[in-house]
C-alpha cells in the first residue's frame, strides 16, 4: 500500500493546492460510492477514505511548505496589486500565472481579476474556493459578503473598482446611497386652505358694504 500522499490522490508531486482540492473529491465520491457494498468491498473502500483523507492533508501541508521554501508567500503579490491598482487587469493576470503555490490568497487575488473584468460568478467561484481552504479569515468572508450583495441586487453594481467590494487600506468605502428625496412643507395644505378662508372672510365683507369680491358666490 502506498505511504505518498500524491501516490494516492493520483496526482504530481508538483500539483497545486486547487489540483490537489480537485483529485481529493473525486477520489472521494468515488469511494463513498461503494462504502456500504456487502463485505470486503465495503471495508476496502472505507479503509481507502481514511488514507484519503490523510494524503489530502499531507498534500496540502507538502504543497504549503514548499511555497515557503521557494518565496511565493505575500510578497509576490505586489506585482499583482500594482497592476490592479493601474487597471491593467491583463498583466494583473499574468502576473497571477506566475505564481506556483495557489493557496488561498492566490485565488483571493483572482477573484479581484476577475471582479475587474466584471466576471462576477468566476469572482464569487474563486473567493468560495479560498475560503474552503481557509474558513477563518475574515478578509476572504467579507469580500464574499459584499460581492454577493452586489449581485443580488442590494447594492448596485456601479464598476466602481475592486476596492468597492473587497475594500482598501489606503480608501476604505463607506456605506452609499442614491436614494434623494423632495419633500413638501409639511404646512402647505394647511396654507391653502388658510388663503382659501381669508378670501371667503373678504367677500363677505365686501358684499356688507355693497360691494362683491367673488362674483360667483
């Protein structure tokens, strides 16, 4: 029985996390298809989902710690912010297929590409993704929450830039509106009917005195 984590899954030592993500589940579904098969292939198949799920997690620590060794932490995502930041949304790409180890952050970062060019569902498909890898971070759970108001219409899309949804540092966003209203003196009606009156009071005057200020009455 093999020890090798890719072994199992399948895959080359030199997968990406999203690789490694993808041949995990389909081993998976495979194998749960046959969980409750009568004797030995239902122990066989249950047997091979625990080793499954401990080639997944060393897979994904491998993967982790080689991107450590190499440097293709935090830092190389510079490149990719300045391009954003320039709206030169193609080399903010490139820059991104430069990048190896496709950890959370990287499909983070993807997910602003795509938000740039208005692909809104590979936008939310991309930070789905990075939080699956990484449930706890708060920058990935807010970035979602935002988007997925935008299209469900709470907030209206408005192509004001990835820093409408994901926020900046240096310009955070405050909340908006487009909503503006008129409104009349809450004393108008009363106002017409208090000349209405006073006119009324002056006919009758007039018509004591022989006069008439409102032929028709």
């Amino acid at each position: 029985m093999p020890n090798d984590p890719f072994v199992i899954l399948g895959i080359d030592r030199n997968a990406t996390q999203s690789e490694i993500e993808e041949a995990y589940k389909s081993k998976k579904e495979e194998l749960k298809a046959h969980l409750f098969d009568e004797g030995e292939s239902g122990a066989e198949a249950a047997r091979q989902l625990e080793l499954l799920e401990g080639a997944y997690n060393d897979a994904m620590e491998s993967t982790h710690e080689n991107a450590e060794v190499s440097g293709d932490g935090e830092s190389n995502y510079e490149a990719v912010k300045q391009a954003i930041r320039d709206k030169n949304v193609e080399q903010a790409q490139r820059e991104l297929d430069k990048i190896s180890y496709r950890g959370p952050e990287w499909h983070y970062m993807q997910s602003i590409v795509f938000y740039e060019k208005n692909w809104l569902n590979d936008s939310r498909n991309q930070l789905e993704i990075a939080l699956q890898m990484e449930p706890s971070n708060a920058k990935y759970q807010k970035a979602l929450d935002n988007l997925k108001k935008k299209m469900d219409g709470s907030r209206p899309y408005d192509r004001e830039g990835s820093s409408g949804v994901y926020g900046s540092a240096s310009n955070p966003q405050q909340p908006q509106t487009n909503r503006s209203y008129s409104q009349a003196p809450a004393d108008a009606t009363d106002g017409c009917c208090a000349a209405c009156q006073a006119l009324w009071c002056a006919d009758c005057c007039c018509e004591c005195m022989g006069g008439d200020l409102i032929r028709c009455c």
